[in-house]
C-alpha cells in the first residue's frame, strides 16, 4: 500500500537570488510562459549512462507549496521586496505543467529529464528544490545501479545511513538505492515511510559484548536461526571469524534444521577476503 507522508512545509528553501529575480519580474509587469529544461552535462566517472530519482518528493512539494504568513512577515522584514508582491505570494500555487522521464529510467547527458512550462516567476521559486531533489536522489541510484551491475546478481543493500549528510539524505538516499536496483536498506525509517525491507543483522560491538566470538554467533543463531548471517571481521576474520561461524553452523544451526545464511565482512581486503572464506 502506498503511504502518504506529510514533508515539512520546504516553500522558503529556495535561493534568495530566485526571490530577488521574481520580485523584480513583479514589479516590472514581467510575468511570461517560461520553459526551463533540468539537465545535466556529465556522468559521474564518465559512466555511460545515469538513473533518474526523486520525482515523488518533487510533485510532493509543487502540491504542497505555500508561503505562510510567516514566511511573508520575514520576507517583509528584509526591506527589499515589494507590497504587491508579497500579496502575491500569500496565495501563490504553481499554475504550469512539469513532463519528466520516469523515475528509475537510464538517462544521458545534455537531454531533457525533466521540463517546466509556467509562468516565470514559477520557474524561478521552484528552481532550487527541483534541483537539489533530483541531483542528490539521481547521484545515489547512479552509483547503485552500477553496484548492482557489478555484483551480477547477488544481493546489494543500501546502508549509507551513518555516513549520509543529514537525515534527509539518509531517507532519501536509501530511496534511490532501492529504486536503482538495492534489495533493502538498513535503514529503518525508510521501511515505515517507504516500504523498503528493513535489513541487519549485528555490529562489532554485539560481538565484543560477549565473552568469546563463538558465544556472540550461537547466542545470535539461537535468536535468529532463520536468518544466521554473521559478522566475522571482529578480531580476525580468517583466524577466527570464519571459524566461529563454521562451528556454530555445524553445532547447531544444521542440526537444528536450518542453515548458516552467510557471513559478513566489513575490513580489510575484502576481495582476498572473500576468496578465502569461499575456500573454507
């Protein structure tokens, strides 16, 4: 089921330079048809080709645009803008139309993805949000789809969360991950707002929390048999890690019926790492 989420009112998030521009298309009777075209000229690291997100958040925020009294109070307060234009504003909408590619569509440098035709005062006061949903979510599914290519089939999540610059981009990133091909992400809220699988399994600490590795990997095979996946890198992945995990597997998850679902690696060389994990 689809789920309605209310954004924050985001109309004064708009750089003050598309104001100064709209107040003076105000005053000066200079309230034209405009067409602006949202392009990019480059892919990231010369890939072949990008992946367009965040065309949900931006229709979101075209319905729901409105400046508050608020808003209009503390534009007054900067002295510069015009009476009438404030008045314009306490009821404005965006009265134009938007045609964009579809979200998850391959797209390529210097092609439309997404045009606005309204008047342009319009065009100016959305401009910023526009950009700025479609660059930040566009970049992420970029990078995802090229991961997920990579992998050839095998399982990618998204887990960005912690390294993301803020929580917006955090909810938003595990948004475009999951469009461009990521299976889940480990990040919660995202499930509840989105329906994207929350996925996880245990930190380092779980692991430390214990009085050996091994104890740390049946205690958790015991909580959760169905989904045994462990995370071995905590002291030393091929000398114990792995090890530990093979143990309990053969210990208790296949007697009781169920299998070691994998193992998790998250330093070191991984590609060797991986190699030699298989091996064992």
């Amino acid at each position: 089921m689809k789920r309605v989420i209310k954004m924050r009112n985001l109309t004064m998030l708009v750089d003050y330079y598309e104001l100064t521009m709209a107040n003076s298309y105000f005053v000066h009777n200079k309230n034209d048809l405009a067409s602006f075209d949202l392009f990019f000229r480059n892919n990231p690291d010369n890939g072949g080709f990008s992946i367009i997100a965040g065309l949900e958040q931006v229709i979101q925020y075209i319905n729901e645009l409105k400046f508050t009294k608020g808003d209009i109070e503390f534009l007054r307060s900067k002295g510069i803008f015009d009476d009438g234009f404030l008045k314009y504003l306490e009821t404005f909408k965006f009265t134009g139309t938007m045609h964009a590619v579809k979200e998850g569509t391959p797209i390529f440098p210097k092609e439309p993805i997404l045009t606005v035709v309204a008047p342009i005062i319009e065009c100016q006061i959305i401009e910023t949000m526009l950009l700025l949903t479609i660059n930040h979510q566009s970049l992420i599914a970029t990078k995802t789809a090229r991961i997920v290519h990579a992998a050839k089939g095998r399982t990618v999540m998204e887990f960005g969360s912690r390294r993301a610059q803020g929580y917006d981009a955090a909810n938003f990133g595990a948004r475009a991950a999951y469009i461009a091909g990521a299976v889940g992400s480990a990040n919660t809220y995202t499930d509840r707002l989105f329906n994207i699988p929350a996925l996880g399994t245990m930190a380092h600490s779980y692991v430390q929390s214990f009085k050996s590795e091994y104890d740390a990997f049946l205690a958790y095979a015991k909580t959760y048999p169905y989904n045994s996946v462990f995370l071995v890198d905590t002291y030393s992945t091929l000398g114990s890690g792995i090890p530990n995990a093979i143990k309990v597997a053969k210990e208790y998850l296949i007697p009781n019926g169920y299998r070691l679902k994998g193992i998790r690696i998250d330093s070191g060389d991984l590609a060797y790492l991986s190699k030699e994990a298989r091996k064992m």
